[in-house]
C-alpha cells in the first residue's frame, strides 16, 4: 500500500548539490541545495527547454527552482535560512554555478532514467 502521507518522501527522488566552493567556503560540502523532482510535465517541458538552447533551458529552469529546492543550509543571517527565491538568486548570480546546478539536476537518476526511456 502507498500512503502519501508516509511513502511520498521515498517517491519523489531529490539530488543533493554541494556548492560551497562556489561560495567562497573551503569545501563544497559546506554548503548545499537539495533539489527534488520535478513534476512529470515540468520534467518534459525541462527536456524541451534543453534541446532548444542553453538560454531556453536556463530561463526554464530559474522559474522552476524555487519550487523544487527541498532544503538546503544557505544561511540569510545567523539565526535565518535564505528563502527558496533567495537561493535560487544566488545561484543566478554566478554562470559557473548556475551551470553547475543545472548539470548536476539534469544528470540524476530520474533525469537519466527520462532520457533512457525516450531513447
């Protein structure tokens, strides 16, 4: 049996991305954005977008990433976490992290498997 309210974390796939030399700590695992699975039609509209153009693709993929950061432990202050629109700023604010984290997000295992399935 599937009970959403017990089974749906194990359901929906997340990749964690470890970005903390991206910003200016000493290891990337210092800093993090665990980023989930995109529902099924995103997840085709996301394929669409990267076979058209890298700008197609990154333009997508900025809108979308609010909502698919899990969580993550980039700090606003001492006492807050940044908002998901905040990280997702951040991460735009930085082309070799942005394209960071799109390659990593399009190299998981349910994108792969996506990829796989149409191939």
């Amino acid at each position: 049996m599937f009970y959403k309210n017990k089974n749906y974390e194990a359901a929906i796939q997340t990749v964690k991305i470890e970005i903390g030399t991206y910003l200016g700590c000493e290891k990337d695992e210092e800093a993090f954005v665990v980023l989930k699975e995109m529902p099924s039609m995103d997840m085709a509209k996301l394929n669409k977008a990267q076979e058209e153009s890298q700008e197609a693709l990154m333009k997508f993929f900025r809108e979308e990433l609010p909502r698919i950061i899990k969580t993550h432990n980039l700090m606003e202050d001492e006492d807050h976490l940044m908002s998901n629109e905040a990280v997702a700023d951040l991460i735009y604010e930085k082309f070799d992290l942005t394209v960071k984290v799109i390659t990593d997000y399009s190299n998981a295992a349910f994108f792969t498997r996506l990829n796989k399935k149409k191939g």
